[in-house]
C-alpha cells in the first residue's frame, strides 16, 4: 500500500462516522482538488519539480483552509462532523500530484473519485445505520433523521469499528467476485 491509499484511508475511516461527514468531505474534497487542478495546471510546465511541490504545498494548504474556513461559518453541523480531517486533503492534493493523477485523463480522475465518494457514503450510511440506527442524523440543523431501530452498536461509530465495517466489506466483494471454487463431485456406489 502506498502513502496515497493510506492517506485516502485515514479519510474514509475518519470521517464516515456519519451520512453528514461523508458528505461534508466528498464535497470538501471535491472543491478543494478541483481548484487545485484548475490553479497548478497553468504552473506546472513553468516550474521546475521542486518549485512545483512547494506551489502546490501553498496552492493546496491555502485552499483547505480556506474551505475548513467557509465549512466552519456557514455549515457548522457538517463541519463538526468531519473535524479536522479536513486539513488532510491539502496533503492529499501534495500526494496525488506526486503520483501524477493530474496528469491521467479526465474520464479517469472522474472515476476514481466517484468510486471513492461511493465508497465513503455506504461506509458511513452502513456505520451511521448499524452504530445509531438511522440514517441522516446531522444533514439538517433541527432533523434527527430517518430514525429506523432505537438503539445501535455503538462499536461501529469508533475507529476499531469501522476497520470491521470495511473488513466485512472487503470480504464480501471478494467473495462476490470469486469464482464458484466448489467443484462438482460424482457419487459412485
């Protein structure tokens, strides 16, 4: 595994604790790369490699800044919710530069970041269900949500939790996606 999946990784397990989490860093996270790209596209064939990493180290901490800045005043409740996880997708931007996603088409950077937000909202909406029992709780200021069963398994609103979550998650597409490995058998008398 390398530093951009771990990096990806603390995200998804960070901040999936609820619906409004996941949301508020899918869109954070959208706003923030998106600039990026836009803002270090027109400097890249300028700069030297090392020029580049230290723009793009200002570019992306000043843009996720400034996002954490506007979460903060005007979507307080979502903003509590993803915390200061938020700060980490400026080193994101840093690492994703390095290895040169900018530089895939844009059909692919599309993909990859669909798949990723796909994968942070049925994380969380899986957490928030198993953990809370309902789903939404935190998306609107006075709502409690789609509120399902009354009490839930505090274990996969924690950290260790959501490892399992996504351990289980991770089995069962493998399992999906294997072949069927039983072999027919022939009984002879």
């Amino acid at each position: 595994m390398n530093l951009s999946n771990s990096l990806m990784l603390v995200l998804l397990l960070g901040t999936t604790v609820s619906l409004a989490g996941a949301l508020g860093t899918i869109l954070m996270f959208v706003l923030v790369v998106g600039i990026y790209a836009l803002g270090m596209s027109p400097l890249r064939p300028r700069m030297t490699k090392a020029s580049a990493l230290l723009a793009g180290v200002l570019l992306a901490a000043t843009l996720s800044s400034c996002a954490d800045l506007l979460a903060q005043r005007w979507f307080l409740t979502w903003h509590q919710s993803f915390g200061l996880y938020g700060g980490l997708i400026a080193l994101q931007c840093v690492v994703l530069e390095h290895h040169g996603f900018f530089d895939r088409p844009l059909a692919q950077r599309f993909k990859l970041c669909a798949l990723f937000g796909s994968l942070m909202l049925g994380l969380a909406a899986l957490r928030e269900l198993i953990g809370q029992g309902s789903l939404g709780r935190g998306l609107f200021e006075h709502g409690s949500g789609l509120v399902l069963f009354g009490a839930g398994l505090h274990l996969t609103t924690l950290l260790p939790g959501a490892f399992i979550v996504l351990g289980l998650l991770l089995a069962a597409r493998q399992a999906w996606n294997r072949p069927n490995s039983i072999s027919k058998e022939t009984h002879r008398p």
